[in-house]
C-alpha cells in the first residue's frame, strides 16, 4: 500500500498511516535510530520511544515542524537502549512519559527533580489523547522482554508494537520468554486489526502477528530438539559457547525445520537460535533476564 510520507530529513521518514498515527522511520544502519511513531488527535502530539539523544531532539523539532504543536507525552516500548538511550533529552522537558511499571526502575533517575512526569502501567489501561482512544498494555510475564508495552489505536485496529512486532530476522531473545511470546501474539492477532508498527522493520499487515508466531514456535521447537540429549547439570551449565555450537550443529543439519530458520533469518539465524536455547535455559532454571 502506497503511504504518504510527510517528512524526511536526517534520515528519517514520517509516513502517515491513519490520521491519527504516523510511522516514524529511523535508519539503523547510518544513524543507530530504530523506529518510533507519532499519535497525534487535535492539539495533542504524543511519540513512541527515545531512541538516540539526536533522535529525541529531532522528534521535539518534528511535532511543532510536522504536527504544529509541542510534543506532550511518550511511551516507551521497553528498555533497550535503541528505544530509550536519547531519554535524557525528554527529563529536560514538561512530557508525560508511559512505560510498563517494570521499566519505571530502570528509566527513572535516582532522586530526579525534573519537569517530566512518570506513568507506569500494569494490565490493560485505556488513555484518551484529545478525543483519540489509546489502549496500553503491559504483558503478563515476557515477550520480547518482560517491559514491553504496546500501544493500541483502538479506532483504526493499529498496534505500535516495539520490538514485539518486529522483522523475522530481528527478534532478539535476549530477555524474552519465547513461549509466552508466541502465546501473546496469538491473542493480539485473533483480536484483528490493520496494520503493525514495528521498532525494526517496516509497516506490516496484521498477518505479521502470524508470521512470528509461526517462526518463534518452530525456533522453540529446534531449542527443545537441541536441549534434549543434555543432562539437568549440562543445561544450567550451559554457557555462550557451548549454546552458539548447539545452534550451529542444529542449523548445519539436514532438518526441514533446520532449513526453514536459515531461509527465514539469513545471517541472524545462529544468534536467533541460540537466543532462543539460552531463553529456554532460563525459563528451566527459573533464572529471568
Ligand atoms: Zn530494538
């Protein structure tokens, strides 16, 4: 589908989804900028993440330049640092900044005394940017990260999904719960909607939701397959290497799987399996990320 892009400066592209929700697209390979987005509803302009300090700073500039009015609130989708390492630029600034109660830890500063303003959220909370209906929601134990949080523009079936949503090739288990992932995602899709705004990647349909889905199980699968042989000592023993050459020795097989997560993840799908045997790992040992 052919969208219209209302801006493009620094390497960046803001493309209009809806009216109400904009797609902010960040260059990673040039400038370390992943993708964020933009609610906008009347006088009211609200982003998703802070991905570098030069990125937040031009995301102040875009509101009044692109939208006409001073930026007000950000949501933050989870606590990498693509998504949150420009938000020293925002505590300088009267915003309201939403993020999973989990992540409130992590992003507040020690005895801060700033003119932003925290909101943490827990389960499903519904916000009312000018006369736009916003859904938060936190998710129950991890997705791709037990922080994330996905914004929801109720009225056009829209998700600004973070790296929950994001590229195949991109999924990054460092702190996720596969299982409960695909689990999430199964919810979100059978609940329907448009189109999905990812942290990597492009404007997706909402079979995206699907597509992951059907990719995190079959890593899960091959995650299994490679911790089975191990005893209980072997698995909480398992560190970096030993984990990298049990994907690798799973990838180099003659599998059917084994060929579908090459094809799928190219040149990230050694890391994303053994990404996947680590999250397993942990999810065994009780270990969290
Ligand atoms: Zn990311």
């Amino acid at each position: 589908m052919e969208r219209e892009i209302v801006y493009q400066k620094n390497r960046v592209e803001i493309v209009r989804v809806t009216p109400h929700l904009y797609f902010r697209r960040g260059d990673m390979p040039a400038r370390r900028q992943s993708n964020g987005a933009f609610l906008v509803s009347g006088e009211v302009v609200a982003t998703v993440d802070a991905t570098t300090m030069e990125a937040a700073e031009e995301m102040l500039q875009e509101a009044v330049e692109v939208f006409g009015h001073p930026l007000r609130y950000v949501f933050l989708t989870h606590g990498d640092g693509d998504h949150v390492a420009g938000l020293p630029v925002f505590l300088e600034q009267p915003l309201t900044i939403f993020c999973s109660h989990r992540l409130l830890g992590q992003v507040v500063p020690q005895g801060y005394d700033g003119p932003a303003a925290f909101m943490g959220i827990e389960g499903v909370q519904t916000l009312w940017l000018g006369g736009l209906e916003v859904e938060l929601s936190t998710v129950p134990i991890a997705a791709h990260s037990p922080r994330d949080l996905l914004i929801r523009v109720v009225q056009d079936g829209c998700v600004v999904a973070g790296d929950t949503g994001v590229s195949l090739d991109h999924l990054y288990f460092h702190a996720a719960d596969p299982v409960e992932w695909a689990r999430l995602l199964r919810e979100i899709d059978a609940r329907g909607g448009s189109a999905i705004l990812p942290g990597h990647g492009d404007i997706y349909p909402w079979s995206h939701w699907k597509e992951i889905t059907d990719f995190i199980d079959l890593l899960v699968q091959a995650g299994n397959a490679c911790l089975e042989g191990l005893s209980e000592e072997e698995v909480s023993a398992l560190d970096d290497d030993r984990a990298t050459q049990l994907a690798g020795g799973y990838l180099a097989g003659p599998g059917a799987s084994a060929g579908t997560i090459r094809d799928t993840a190219g040149a990230s799908a050694e890391r994303e399996l053994r990404m996947v045997i680590q999250a397993l790992v942990r999810k065994r040992t009780g270990h969290t990320a």
